[in-house]
C-alpha cells in the first residue's frame, strides 16, 4: 500500500492543514503520566521498571498531521491552509480548522481506543504546530497546549503516547505526508532546518523529562535521502541535543527510505542504550502481496502464505547486530484499493501474529479517516461527507482519474525503453498527480464559498466521533492481539 499516491486512486482527495489552534482550553504544565516509570529498553524488551510492556497501539494519523486521503482536500499540509486563507479568509478558515482540531481526537476517542485494549498511540505531529517559518524558535504555546490536552487524556486512560516528528522543517522526504509540495525534500540541504529540528526535539524533551505517559521520540517519519553519513550525523546531533535535557526516554529512530533500511543506521546510533529501530511495514510493497486476490495463494507462480509474508520483513530488521527491541510505527490496509478487503485483513491478521512472534511493539496506519486506511470514518449522512460525495466535487475526480491513467502509461512505457534512472521515472509519475493538486484544491474550496463559518464549523465536526462508525472487520483483526 503506497498511502501516498491518491488522486489516482481515491474519488475524493484529502491533505492536511498546518494548524495554529485557537480557543482551545490551556492544559497543564508536564506532569509524570501512567502510574510507573518511564518506560525502558531492556535487551529486546520495553520495561516498565522491571515489568515487560508490549505496546499494542494504532496511529493517531489526521490531527496534528492530516495527509490528503484523511481530509478530503488535496495537496499538503501548508498549502491547504494557505489556500483555504486566501479563497475562503480567516473566519472561514478558523471556524472550520478550530472545530476540527476540537473534534477529531477527543476524550470519546480515547476512552474508545482504552476499552478496545489499545495501549499505546504513535502521535504524528507537523512541526508547524509548535513555530512559525516567519518566527523559528519562537513557539507557539497554543500548538503546545493542544498536544498535551490528549497527552493528559492519554494519562487518564493509561495509554502511553510516541512522539512522532511526521514533516520536519524542509520536509524529510519527497511525499505530501512530510510536507512537500513540489516533491522537495529540502531538510538535507539547509543546516538552518536541521538546527530547528534539533532545537524542536530539544524542546518538547525538555517539556516532557520524566513524563511516564510518554512512551518515547520518534525523531523522524520515514526520511529518505541519498547520503546515510548525514542522516547519520544528524540522527547523533538530535540524540545529543535531547539527552541534554531528558536522560531517559526511549529514542526511536526510522531507517532510510521511508523506514526500510535497517542498514541505514548505523552502530554508533546504538550506544545509546535507550536507542530502538522503527520499522515501517505495508505488505502491499511486496508486488505478489499487493496483487494476491485470495490468500493463502499465488502470484505468477509466487506463493503467498505465511512464511513468504514473513520473508517480506528481510532487510528492515536486524537484531543480530541491533540487540535492541523493534517497533513497528506503521503497517495498514487500503479499503478503497482493489485487493479484496477479505484478503487484505486475512494478510494483516497474520502480519500482525508475526510481530507478535517476533516480541515486536506495533502501531497500525491509521486510527480515523474518510474512508481509506482508517478503522473509524465519519458516516455518509455527515455534511462533510455529503459535500465531498456530491457531484459536483465526486465527479469532478472522477473525470480527472479517467484522463490520467493513458497518459501516465503511455510516458511511463517510453521512459522504461530508456536508461533514465528507475527512481527518477517512479518520481515523476508521483509528480503527474501532485501537479493536479492544485487546481483540485482551488475547485473544491470555491465550492464552499457560500458557507457561513458556523456551517463550516458543523462540516468539520462530521470528524467527531459521535458522528462515526467504526469499521468492525477491520478492528475485529486487532482485538485479538490487545487481548
């Protein structure tokens, strides 16, 4: 599952908006977190003190970092809040943005996620929340505020919260879900983008020295770049600049190429001993898993059961060399893909028994969503969802997805007859679409210009969740598990 290619495969398109929180209740300072220590690694565990935890958790994916499928806006992050600004103004955008964030994680979603047995989320976050690119190292209270609300309501249901660095200044990687754009991944070029990356880290360890609700840093979301010294170096330099202020909480670090790498990192990383891989996994990136129709089954003479599924893993862990616990921030399903969503869940129920086998931690992609990864969507009777599914907006993906596929094709078949460099061709099909994004946003936003605020604000609140269903097949493969 490539849960960055969209426009092409979805009807509706979606990013996500660099919020800046209004009106939002203020919290309180830091304080420790779920009744023991903070957690630990211990040889290929995670302790609490001297109890083994298996963190059984699911991504909090849409809140503080909404990607394109979540929403149904296209384009990224920062440049859907700019064009909602300048088509729409600021009372539109505020009423619909402050609803939004009041509503999509609240305390009902996490006394849900509590009862189900989840014990751990991975909470994505845009650094646009916490600084401003007019203002770096000025930080903006509000985005803090609205972190620790869930972080205090995290507490209160004893779940352990990951911190999850999802788009870093200048963007980590090419993807709209790191914050570019242009597919632009400009973090590795600018000093002045580490140095704020670095200092963020620094600033949310020093917020949270001591916090037990707290499971750990996840420094970066599936980078990607050419020169593993660097990310190297700059994964040392982050380490060093949080230890500064917080001794002990456990740092995971995200291999290279969107965390598939394991011998991307390197082993001075690991003297640290509070240092864990974090591996991200989609099945679907195996081509025979992707295309497999019944499972267990076959591909083109290519078997596809349990131990092929495993043979998938090779490469992105190593715990000869890494004697340290492996977590798994990421894996999911695709319900609007073509692979039958029975196969799908048959697959993943046994991807998940192996993480078990292997003692691995995982968190599943994603929590809530209009209705493409996520186990929890807003109902079609929502004004957000009836807006979306309207002709008008439907359609209008609908005629632009039947005009691509010919095109990328036929391009894509004359550039495979060359010697042109297999990642710059894959790169520029994924640019095909990225380009439609914006005009697409222009489209769909100037059909909500005759929206008052307060109708805007009711639309954003289609994400509560009192306003969703929950997909129980999908949360059926889980329970087992967090039982």
């Amino acid at each position: 599952m490539n849960r960055r290619r969209f426009l092409g495969t979805t009807a509706v398109a979606a990013v996500t908006a660099a919020l800046n929180p209004r009106d939002l209740p203020a919290a309180a300072a830091a304080t420790p977190g779920v009744p023991g220590r903070v957690l630990q690694a211990k040889g290929f565990q995670i302790v609490d003190g001297e109890k083994p935890v298996r963190l059984h958790g699911v991504n909090l994916g849409g809140w503080m970092l909404i990607e394109d499928y979540i929403i149904g806006l296209p384009w990224t992050e920062w440049k859907i809040c700019e064009q909602f600004r300048r088509v729409l103004g600021e009372e539109p955008y505020s009423a619909f943005f402050n609803a939004y964030m009041e509503s999509y994680i609240s305390e009902a979603d996490i006394s849900f996620l509590a009862t189900k047995g989840f014990n751990f989320v991975r909470l994505p976050f845009n650094y646009r929340h916490f600084e401003s690119d007019l203002a770096p190292g000025q930080w903006l209270e509000d985005g803090f505020r609205c972190l620790e609300n869930v972080v205090q309501l995290c507490r209160k249901y004893n779940l352990w919260v990951l911190l999850d660095l999802h788009a870093a200044p200048g963007a980590q990687a090419r993807d709209q879900n790191a914050g570019s754009a242009y597919g632009e991944a400009y973090l590795w070029n600018h000093k002045n983008f580490m140095d704020r990356t670095a200092a963020l880290w620094k600033e949310l360890a020093r917020r949270y020295k001591g916090n037990t609700t707290i499971a750990g840093y996840n420094l970066l979301c599936e980078p990607v770049t050419q020169d593993v010294p660097l990310l190297n170096h700059f994964y040392s330099r982050i380490i060093r600049a949080i230890r500064e202020v917080d001794a002990n909480h456990i740092i995971a670090l995200d291999p290279n190429r969107w965390a598939k790498d394991i011998s991307s990192l390197q082993d001075p990383l690991f003297e640290d001993p509070q240092v864990i891989p974090a591996i991200h996994h989609y099945y679907s990136d195996d081509e025979a898993f992707a295309q497999v129709t019944s499972y267990p089954g076959s591909v083109n003479g290519k078997v596809c059961d349990r131990a092929a599924l495993e043979r998938t893993l090779d490469g992105k862990h190593d715990e000869r060399r890494i004697a340290r616990p492996t977590m798994v921030g990421e894996f999911g399903v695709d319900i609007m893909g073509p692979q039958p969503f029975a196969v799908q869940l048959a697959i993943t129920r046994d991807l998940i028994s192996i993480f078990e086998e292997k003692g691995w931690g995982w968190s599943m992609w994603c929590y809530k969503d209009l209705r493409q990864m996520g186990f929890v969507n807003p109902r079609p009777d929502t004004p957000w969802r009836q807006f979306l599914d309207s002709e008008p907006i439907a359609g209008f993906f609908k005629k632009y997805q039947q005009l691509e596929p010919s095109f990328t094709e036929a391009v894509g078949k004359m550039l495979a007859a060359t010697d042109i460099d297999r990642d710059t061709r894959e790169q520029w099909a994924r640019e095909v679409a990225r380009d439609f994004a914006p005009p697409a946003l222009d489209y769909v936003l100037r059909k909500l210009q005759d929206k008052s605020p307060a109708e805007l604000a009711a639309m954003a609140r289609s994400f509560a969740f009192g306003s969703c269903d929950v997909r129980q097949d999908q949360l059926g493969v889980l329970t087992p598990f967090l039982k």
